[in-house]
C-alpha cells in the first residue's frame, strides 16, 4: 500500500478528485488531507469522504518538525493540490522525488511566488497567451522549479475570460493529475 498524504490551501477540488480517483484502490489510498487554513473548504471535503485530516500553522510546519513529522509517519507520497506555502528544505529532502505539485500553467511561464490560482489565468488573458495549460512537477526547494513530469496545453481564445481559463484548467487538472500520480507511483515505487 503506497500511501498519499494531499496537502492543500483552498477549496481542494483536486483534492476530491483524487481522493475519489483512488477510493477503490487495493494498493494506493489517500490517507490524510492536511492544510494551512483551518477553515480551508478542503477540509469539509475530506471530512464529507472519510478522510482523516487536519491543519497547521507556520511554526508548525517551518519553525518545527512537526508537520515534517507527520508527514514523515503517514506519507510515501506528498501531493500538493493548491498549496500556496513554499516547502521548508527539510521537508523536501525527506521526500525526494515523492512530492508532486500541479500547477495551472505551462511552467517555466507564469510560475514562482504570487503566481497561483486566478492570478495566473488573469495574466495569462492580460497577456493575450494564445495557449495555457497545466504543469505536473516534482518540488525542489524553490518555488515551481522541480523536474517537470506532465504538461498538457489548450488554445487560449481572444473571447475568454480569466474564469473561462480557470474552467478549462480545472477540466485538465482532473482527468490528468490523479492518473499522472499514480503512474508516478508505479513507476517510482
Ligand atoms: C488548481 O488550479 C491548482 O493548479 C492551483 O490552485 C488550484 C486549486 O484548485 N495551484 C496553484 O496555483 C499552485 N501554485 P482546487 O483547490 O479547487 O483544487
């Protein structure tokens, strides 16, 4: 059994979708959803399907090895759904190449701090891109930099709006992050 730790900042509709994509799974289970925010609505979602979950805080998770922890008591994979916290060094370097973030674009553009969630589709159409898409990449210690496992792109049209990109982006993410995940897993071991 390969078991998957999400952490996540938001609403955590990835995170739900993972969970769902491996419920049936007799070898990979998610079994913790841990966030930053206490009222994340990603944790009405865990609770809603089952799945133990909690929060913590800045010293909890850079100041301490408390999250590293419990990361390192529950986790084979750690998987970042819309997680907005850069990873502190010791986290990264117990997992390596075992902590796998999305990304809502064709990184290396419009990565790195403060880009997340709307803030990279509104760029994105204030830039007149053409196209956009989703990245799927390990971490390392700086943000958005590691190795780059999936991409997939979509055209971009002079009509959309931020909120249409998001849509589209949301679309990509779920039928391609749980199955990159788990190819990942049976690949990496
Ligand atoms: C997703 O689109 C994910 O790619 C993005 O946040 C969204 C979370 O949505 N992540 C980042 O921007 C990380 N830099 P969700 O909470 O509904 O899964």
């Amino acid at each position: 059994m390969k078991r998957i730790v999400i952490l996540a900042s938001g609403s955590g509709s990835n995170a739900e979708n993972i969970i769902n994509y491996f419920k049936n799974s007799a070898v990979f289970k998610v079994v913790l959803v841990l966030s930053n925010k206490k009222d994340a609505k990603v944790l009405d979602r865990a609770n809603r399907l089952g799945v133990s979950n909690g929060s913590f805080n800045r010293v909890d998770f850079s100041s301490s090895d408390t999250v590293l922890n419990i990361l390192k008591e529950n986790a084979d994979y750690v998987i970042l759904a819309g997680f907005l916290w850069k990873l502190p060094e010791a986290i990264v370097n117990a997992f390596p190449n075992k902590i796998i973030n999305i990304h809502p674009a064709l990184l290396p553009k419009y990565g790195g701090k403060g880009m997340y969630g709307m803030h990279v589709h509104e760029a994105v159409v204030a830039n007149n891109e053409k196209e956009s898409g989703i990245t799927i990449h390990y971490v390392n210690e700086n943000y958005d930099e590691g190795a780059i496992i999936f991409q997939e792109s979509f055209e971009v049209l002079p009509t959309d709006t931020a909120e249409d990109v998001a849509n589209k982006i949301h679309t990509l993410e779920y039928k391609n992050f749980p199955k990159v995940i788990e190819k990942v897993m049976l690949e990496n071991g």
